[in-house]
C-alpha cells in the first residue's frame, strides 16, 4: 500500500464556493475542489495555499482547519491509501483561471446547494458541508472579514 497526503481548500466569496472542472483524457471527468500533494519540508497549509494558487489561479488565506478526507483508489503497481487534509478559505473577488496542464478545463464560484450536487465525491461534499456551517458560522457572529490584500 501506497501512503499519500494532499492539502487542499474551499475557498468562500461573498457566500459562494469555488470548484474546478477536470477532464483527464476522457477517462475522468467531473468538479472538484482543489487540492493536491504535499512536497517535501512543506507544511500543509503551505501545500493547500499553493495548490489553490496552481489550480485556480485564486489566491486565498486561511481562516480554519475543517477536516480530514481519506479515501483508497488503485495504480497499476499497487493501491494508494490517501489523506487529504481541507482547510477553510476566503478570497477576495470571483477570479480563477483553470490550470490547463492539470486537465482543468473550467472553474468559478458556485451557491452552497450549486455546488454541493456539482461535486463529483461524496468525501468532498462532506467536507463542503462542514466547511459551509463554519463560514455561515463565523459570517452570522460578524467575524467572517474580507480577505485583505
């Protein structure tokens, strides 16, 4: 068994999410949030700030941990056992840019009830569920602060 870990984001302006669109080859198709693997000496939430920026052009700041995913899917060689570790994120306007070498074909930001049917992964939907309750949260209290540049 192959163990990996990934970081990733779901980044919130003004109420809506952002999500990726990836096309591999026709093999894969469906939206995503963005996340990806972390490199070597990095911590995770430099990897999920960074795999943001990579995958949606987006940058974003980190308002909390929401949680870990974990989920198996098979390789050739073997069977990957991975971790993926989600933070809460804001931006501060509704631009992206779909990183094309990455098959993202398209990318923009979605209404909660949008994008939680967009997803494609019941893990990701999850964790958008528990990541929306805590942006609604923190935005009912007054403490949801526009991203500074």
């Amino acid at each position: 068994m192959i163990e990996a870990v990934s970081c990733g984001g779901v980044v919130i302006f003004r109420g809506k999410i952002l999500l990726l669109y990836k096309n591999y080859r026709g093999r894969y198709e469906g939206w995503v949030l963005p996340k990806g693997t972390v490199e070597p000496g990095e911590e995770y939430t430099e990897t999920a700030l960074r795999e943001v920026k990579e995958e949606s052009g987006v940058t974003a700041s980190i308002v909390k941990y929401v949680g870990k995913s974990e989920y198996t899917f098979n390789v050739p060689e073997d069977t990957v056992d991975k971790d993926v570790h989600w933070y809460l994120m804001r931006s501060d306007n509704y631009y992206s840019k779909p990183q094309k070498e990455e098959y993202f074909v398209d990318s923009g930001y979605y209404k909660y009830h949008e994008a939680y049917h967009l997803l494609k992964f019941t893990n990701e939907k999850q964790i958008l569920e528990k990541a929306y309750d805590e942006y609604l949260s923190l935005y009912k209290n007054k403490l949801w602060i526009p991203r500074k540049n």
